[in-house]
C-alpha cells in the first residue's frame, strides 16, 4: 500500500483502474508465505455497493476509490499479452476478489 500510496509523486503519474504495479522490478513476493508479487488496480464492486466508486469533494473534484488484488507475475503477465479485462474475467469466473487469500491458486500459472 505504501508503494502505491509515494508512486505517483516518486515518478510524476498516476493510478487507475486496470493498471498493474510490480512489486520491485524483477517482482518480488511480498511476503515468504506468498509468491504473489504485484497488484491490478479495480473498482470497488465486491465488497462495497455501486455507488462507492467515488466521494464528490466540491462541485468539481471527486475523489475516487480503487481496490487492490494482489497477482502472481504469470498473472500479470497474462495482463500484458491479453489485456486487464480478460485477466479479470478470468479472475472473476473462479471468485478472486478484494478479499486476500494468499493461498489462491495462480490462475495463469
């Protein structure tokens, strides 16, 4: 999450639904208990009901939300050569979700 949080000031970007983030470059797994190494950025739908996709701030500005399913790098791969839209289906047919599960299978692997 810190990662995510100093990106877009460390490298003048920004974040957005579908993006994919490497934890270090190789990827890394983030824990010895996982081999799951980056993330894909996806609105809210699981946990959370349609309407939380974004708090409005003023008239002009809304903030919006994104959650955070951690992948394994064949996953992310997968992402690469296919696209986001077909790694999330994938995901969704066998129930990936916001909720984490560091002993999920690899869909792609």
């Amino acid at each position: 999450m810190k990662l995510l949080g100093r990106l877009p000031h460390e490298y003048d970007t920004w974040l957005w639904a579908s993006h994919t983030v490497p934890n270090a470059d190789p990827p890394a797994p983030f824990a010895a208990n996982t081999r799951m190494c980056g993330v894909i950025l996806v609105p809210p739908t699981y946990l959370f009901p349609d309407e939380f996709v974004g708090l409005p701030l003023d008239d002009e500005q809304i903030m919006y939300f994104l959650s955070v399913i951690p992948l394994y790098r064949e996953e992310m791969d997968f992402k690469l050569k296919h696209g986001a839209e077909a790694l999330l289906e994938r995901l969704g047919e066998v129930g990936v979700s916001e909720i984490l599960d560091i002993h999920r299978p690899n869909e792609c692997g």
